[in-house]
C-alpha cells in the first residue's frame, strides 16, 4: 500500500508543477503583450497604435476587419490623411479622412474635417452637437499601413455573444 500511495502523491504534485508551469508561462504571455503595447505606444506617439475597421465607412480603401497601424507626431494634420479620432461621448474611435483643414491664426493650430470615403457628407453630425472641427487633442493617430481582414477575430469576439468569454 505503500508504494501505491507514493505513486499517488507523486502524481498529484506532477500535476501541481504543471498547472503551476502553465500558470507561470500564461502570465509571462500577458505582460509580454502588455510590454510590447507599452512600446508600441512610445515609438508611434499614439495611444493605441493598432485599431480595427469597425464600419464599412472608408471602403473601398479600407475594408471592415482591416487592422491599421497609427503613428502620431508633430507634423500638421494635412487634407487627405486617414486619421483616427474619438469624438467626446463616444466610447469607440472612427476611423475616416481629413477633407479639409481650418488654420487657426490666433494659436497656429490646426483644426479639421473629416469624412468617411463612402459617406455622402461630413462627420459634422458625429462630432458633439455644434462641434464643427476636430482639435489635435481628439485625433489618436495617422493610419500609416494596414492588414486586410485581421481585424475579424475582434469583430466577431465582440459581436457574436456566443464567441465571448463569460466570467466564471
């Protein structure tokens, strides 16, 4: 009986080493994603350098799921760039393009608006009521590369409520 209850414990602390060993390695695995975020955010000067396409608003040029990469840096926000940019009291950012910019003489800003390639007129209605341009302070990002269709597995994680994980 002896031997069959040595087995047993060795077995029982196998099995205790490698839940810890998994354990261990899933919290290496999240803040090695957190430290790369982190550095994302300082190279690119943007606060979430990575967004996805969540409308189909730009198409043809960016298409629902498109993952893109945003830099963010001094230059003067210029007509044409693809910008990202929170709207206050919106919790999701949007993703379109500056059609126009507004230089502000007394400060040497730059405002601007924008519009989604597909759409038939301005964000003016997007923004906060009587918010007729966007600030430097509400654009997140430049768009500066993409990935087609990467973007899915968030959408559909965040969608498909089947998909989503249930806390316990």
């Amino acid at each position: 009986m002896g031997w069959i209850g040595e087995s047993v414990d060795s077995i029982k602390s196998l099995q205790i080493r490698q839940v810890l060993t998994q354990a261990v390695s899933l919290g290496m695995i999240v803040t090695s994603a957190l430290i790369i975020w982190k550095a994302l955010m300082c190279i690119t000067g943007s606060e979430s350098p990575v967004v996805v396409v969540l409308s189909e608003s730009m198409e043809p040029g960016f298409k629902r799921g498109d993952i893109l990469f945003l830099h963010m840096n001094r230059d003067p926000i210029r007509a044409g760039e693809i910008v990202v940019f929170n709207v206050d009291g919106r919790e999701i950012p949007i993703v379109h393009r500056v059609i126009m910019v507004h230089d502000r003489k007394d400060t040497g800003e730059v405002d601007v608006l924008t519009k989604g390639d597909k759409n038939d007129v301005d964000d003016r209605l997007l923004y906060v009521h009587g918010q007729l341009w966007l600030q430097r302070h509400h654009v997140m990002g430049r768009a500066v590369g993409f990935l087609p269709y990467v973007g899915w597995v968030t959408i559909i994680m965040t969608e498909k409520p089947i998909i989503k994980l249930s806390p316990l």
